[in-house]
C-alpha cells in the first residue's frame, strides 16, 4: 500500500481516519438495502442502475475535470483494468443487487453483504497468496454457515433440492463481484482517488448501457415514478457518490483486507433500516444468521490477527 501524498509540510493522514470513514460508508449502503425494496414497481432494476451512475457522472464532472486533465494518459494506459472494475464492482454489482431487491427480503440483501469481507480474505489469498491463519479460516466457515442459513430460510430440505431463492442467487454472485472489486483496488492506478473513482464511474454508466437494452427489448423496462426519482437520487449521491469516494480513501489508508471487515456493519445497518423503514418481520432464521455473520467475521478480525 502506497503512503498517500500530501503537501508539503503536513503529515500523512491517519489510518484512524479511516474508520469514521468507513462506518458512514456501511450506513449508506444499510440504506440501499431499503431502496433495493422500495424500488420496486417504481424504477426497474437496470434504470436504476443507469441512472446512478449518469447522475454520479454529472454531480463529478466539474469538480474532478482539472484531475482527468492532468492524470489521463495515466488512466488510458490502464483502460482494461478501470473498464473491468467499472463492469463488475459497480454496473454488475448494482444490477444483480437491485434485481434481487425483486425476489428477496431486505434482511437477506444485508445479511448476504456480510459475506464480502471472508470473500475478501479468499480471494486475496488465492490470487496474492495473502496469508490465512487458522483463526480467519475459521472465520470464513462461520460466516458462510450465517450466509447458508440466510439462502435456506431455516429449512435445511432447500439444500437437498437446489430450491434456493433466485434473489439470494443474485446477491451472493454481487458479493462474489464486490468482493474481487475490493481485492483490486490495491492496484489502481497511481493518481487521485476522485479522478480514478470518476474513471470508474463513466466506465460504470458506460457498461450499464446493454443490460438497460436488454432490459428494454425483454418488455421489462420502468421508468421512474416520482418516488422512482427520489429513489434514483439517493442512490446516486449516497451509495454511489459519497459511499464510493469514502471506501476508496479508506482502503487506500488501511488496506482491503482491514477496509473490507467493515462490511461486517452492513447487516447490522441493512437488516435494521429494513425492518424499520419496510416493515420485514425478524424470524429465528433471520437472527441465527445474523449472528453468524457478525460472529464469524469478528473471529476473522480479532483472533485471526492475533499470533
């Protein structure tokens, strides 16, 4: 991980800034959990996803311009890399939580997120040969039991017939997305967090264009309502605008690994907006769960460091 730069005569910002960061970063995303449900009869999942990101681009445009200026033929020279992390960590990742948002609680959205930091500790491991202690495997199988016990809703017959929910589906392959997204961001390009995410940002609403004409030729499309609007809003300046740029500065101070095992907030923020704000009743399974996930991840956090 790379110091950040700073100006002459002032020190390097400190890891700790990160976590402020970070947790306001988690609460935005609890509340996407509960626009996945709202959306719902009132922007179809891949409007919604297009629109985000038009809407992120044009609030970006002005203040990131001098950036893009300076720091282009630095982004061009990595294109394939800021077009693969716009596909999969933001337009995929999107589509498939949006459209789960159609099948599925707002519990299980959260409780399915919960599961990106142990995706993180796998995929770094496998791809960079990341060290995984006994603790942090441990850590993986109980939080993967948790995620289990969300896809089966308690009823273990599930397993035997495949019958799982096509929205759980959805948002474990998303978490599976954001998980590798989260991996790369230590090897971006050498330029400005707000320059990059923009890049990454236009390469999102770029790709989101064929999923919305797929969605359009398939009959699917709804454009939003008035409440579509609010919705698509929100999601723009906050998961997608304010959440995105904040991660970004957090894994940059601390690291994916250290910056991924915040997501062990989104369950907590998601499942409780959902049963505030929509209504979702909490069952034994939803709990149980629940548990698992934060238990699983804290044993990955805290034993797992210890040597």
């Amino acid at each position: 991980m790379r110091v950040p730069e700073t100006p002459a005569g002032r020190a390097a910002e400190p890891a700790t800034t990160a976590y402020p960061l970070l947790v306001f970063t988690m609460l935005l995303w609890g509340g996407n959990v509960v626009a996945s449900k709202w959306a719902a009869g009132e922007v179809s999942p891949q409007v919604l996803t297009c629109l985000r990101w038009a809407f992120a681009c044009l609030a970006l445009a002005l203040p990131a311009r001098a950036g893009l200026n300076a720091e282009w033929d630095r982004l061009t020279r990595h294109w394939r890399y800021v077009l693969l992390m716009g596909a999969c960590g933001y337009t995929l990742y999107a589509s498939l939580f949006y459209a789960a948002g159609l099948f599925t609680s707002g519990i299980n959205i959260a409780l399915f997120q919960g599961s990106i930091p142990v995706l993180v500790i796998l995929i770094n491991y496998l791809v960079h040969r990341v060290a995984v202690t006994g603790a942090q495997l441990l850590g993986v199988a109980v939080t993967l039991a948790g995620a289990m016990v969300a896809a089966t809703h308690g009823d273990w017959r599930v397993l035997a017939t495949f019958a799982f929910n096509r929205g759980d589906v959805l948002m474990l392959v998303a978490c599976g997305l954001y998980a590798g997204y989260t991996v790369a961001l230590s090897r971006r390009p050498k330029v400005s967090g707000l320059s990059f995410f923009t890049a990454v940002a236009l390469s999102a609403f770029v790709t989101s264009l064929p999923p919305l004409a797929a969605e359009w030729a398939l009959g699917h499309t709804i454009w939003p309502t008035g409440k579509g609007w609010a919705i698509v809003l929100f999601v723009a300046l906050g998961p997608s605008l304010i959440a995105q740029l904040a991660f970004l500065r957090g894994v940059e101070l601390i690291g994916p690994n250290r910056a991924g095992l915040f997501v062990n907030l989104v369950p907590i923020f998601g499942a409780g907006l959902a049963i505030l704000l929509v209504g979702e009743p909490v069952r034994w399974h939803d709990a149980l769960a629940l548990a698992l996930v934060i238990g699983g991840i804290a044993i990955a956090e805290r034993l797992g460091r210890r040597r």
